[in-house]
C-alpha cells in the first residue's frame, strides 16, 4: 500500500512535533510505501485553507536517525536541499517540507508530486499539549484533544488535510493523539503508534460504505483519536468505539491586547502555534478596552476544555476521550445538512410573496 503521511505540526521536534518521526517509522516496518510531505512550519487551527496568492515553495529534507528507533530521539536533525538527492548514510528517507498549509500539502502531493500513486492519505498524529485538569474529570484534557470535537474539528489543520485528500476522491484518515496526561510519559508513544497502525490497517480493509460518498460509495474520510493514557501500556489496551462528532460551539477566540501596535501581536505567539501554549505572550498586556485594534488568540474555552461528564452525548467522540476510549468517527467531505422532510421538489420551491 502506497501511503501519503502529512500533518499540522511540521517536520520532527521534540516541543512541536514529536511524533512525525517514529511514526513514519512505524509504518514503513509494516512493509508500507510512505511518502511524506508536510508544512515546513507549525500550521495547527489553520483548518483546510490553502494559500491561493503566494507561490508554494518546498525543499527536500532527510530526517537523520536510527530506522528501529520508533521513540522520535531528542536533537533529530535532517539536511534539506533544493533538489532531489540520494539518500547518505544515517538518514531515514527522503521528506518533502512545502511551505503551505496541511490541506496544500496533501493536494499538491496527490496531484503534483505522486499523481496516481497513493492508496491512502494518513494526516497526524496531531499533537495534544497544553495539559490542564479538572478533579472531576478522570482525565486531564487539553486544548490539541480538540480534533475530537465539532467545535474544533472544523479548524483542525490535521482534519483539513484528510478533508483535502478525501475531496480528491483518496481514502483519507486523521489521526490524533490526546496528551491527557502531563507530562506524557515516552513509554506511551510506541504503543500509540501500534494501535493508530492497528486501526489504520483495519479501516483500510474494512472501509465503510456510504451512499453520499465521494468515492464509489465510501465513507469519505474517518477521524481517530488515541488517547495518550496508561491504558495504553496494559495487556488488553484501550477499548476502540465507533463514535460521532460531539456537536458543540465555542465563544470569545480573540482579546485585546495593548503595549504592541496594530498587527504585531501575531508575533508574539508561541513558534510552535496557539495550542502550543496557551499562557500570554510577554509584553502583551490585556485590556478591556478596544481603542486600539489589536486582538491576540486567547481562546475562553472553559466549557469544552473542563465539561461536566453530562454535557458529553453517550457515544461521540468527546465522551469517548473522557472514557480513555481510542474513537473512530467516519465523515464526509462537506457541511452537514439537517433533514429535509419534503421529498418531492415542487414541496421545496419556496411560495411566498416578495
């Protein structure tokens, strides 16, 4: 099987993207044809936008390291270069970094640069982090859980990649792994890796059938979620549950921000993008008032972070999470649609006066 791997996080760091690596890794060692092609930068809540003004500009890159080696080692380091070469000694493969968005990179990587050569698009694994807790939560949740979520799911730059594939006709699959434990042990990325390989293989061999679908009846694309827990380490695993979107919204995104003029506040983010660290930039003070038009991402988001158990339908996905269950929730390419009871065409013509 010939398998295209991006993602939101960018290339392997151990902060910002620490799972691209091993996991790639993990695939290969099933006897698998990767291809990767991911942002050259973070690109996380960037959803499935593409940049339509710039000119996409890519590198070749060979991440160096161990190929058994499927714990991502801190300081992994890769050269880059503007053309393709062959492979020296130490390095794992040959990456292509495009200076684009999730959903651009998938795009370019079916159309442009494998046409006609992959089976399957893999985007993830998502990395959680920002670890907070509730004592009435079994588990702490975070921010980057958020793929799981509807409220999140449509800014999700791992999910807008798999949308991209899917909506050029690819099987496609978002993988997430949620840091509901801080700091997350190492000890729990391999078996991640073997389970999100597990459900992988299995989805790919019992792809569901949808009527709607884009693809000869398929189910469009599906959404994974892992939770990084101890579960992961027992003899039985974590239990995998069918699941839907947990349908919810969310409210103020943005504050004001005084002591930086208009449009520089960006700058002050956290490199690794605005689930990375959620605490205020240094020298950006807020301020209750407006006057100045500069607003930084500082999302309130008390509700969907810390939910009571009883806000969370019985079989969605968020509910999963909160169980410690691993969720897969199959998805189509396009805004969902509430039911309409008139059948017959001539009932939807709207008959009114203007």
């Amino acid at each position: 099987m010939k398998v295209l791997l991006t993602n939101d996080d960018g290339p392997p760091n151990s902060a910002a993207s620490p799972y691209i690596f091993a996991f790639h890794n993990h695939l290969t060692a099933l006897g698998w044809d990767v291809k990767v092609v991911l942002p050259s930068s973070q690109k996380s809540w960037i959803g499935k936008a593409f940049h339509i003004t710039e000119i996409t500009k890519g590198r070749y890159f060979y991440p160096t390291g161990p190929v058994s080696n499927i714990n991502i080692p801190d300081g992994l380091t890769g050269e880059t270069s503007e053309t393709s070469r062959p492979l020296k000694d130490g390095e794992v493969a040959e990456w292509i970094l495009l200076d684009g968005t999730p959903a651009t990179c998938a795009n370019v990587a079916l159309h442009n640069i494998y046409p006609g050569e992959i089976d399957l698009v893999i985007s993830g694994p998502n990395h959680g982090r920002n670890s907070s807790c509730q004592s009435s939560l079994r588990f702490c949740t975070t921010l980057t859980d958020a793929p799981q979520i509807a409220a999140f799911a449509l800014s999700s730059g791992t999910i807008g990649a798999a949308l991209s594939g899917s909506l050029s006709k690819t099987r496609s699959i978002a993988v997430s792994y949620g840091n509901v434990v801080h700091p997350t042990p190492k000890t729990y990325f391999e078996p991640a890796h073997v389970l999100a390989g597990r459900i992988v293989r299995y989805l790919w061999d019992n792809w569901g059938h949808d009527d709607g679908g884009l693809r000869a009846g398929e189910v469009d694309l599906y959404n994974v979620n892992i939770p990084l827990i101890e579960g992961l380490l027992t003899d039985e695993g974590l239990k995998i549950i069918w699941t839907t979107m947990w349908r919810n919204s969310y409210g103020r995104l943005f504050k004001a921000v005084s002591g930086e003029t208009p449009g520089t506040a960006q700058q002050s983010a956290n490199a690794a993008g605005p689930d990375a660290s959620m605490a205020d930039a240094q020298g950006v003070q807020e301020t209750s008032s407006v006057d100045t038009l500069a607003f930084k991402f500082s999302p309130a988001m008390e509700g969907l972070i810390h939910p009571d158990e009883s806000s969370l339908p019985v079989g969605s996905d968020g509910w999963a999470i909160f169980k410690g269950y691993a969720s897969v929730t199959p998805l189509r390419s396009s805004y969902a649609e509430p039911s309409q009871d008139a059948t017959d065409i001539e009932d939807r013509i709207w008959k009114m006066k203007l």
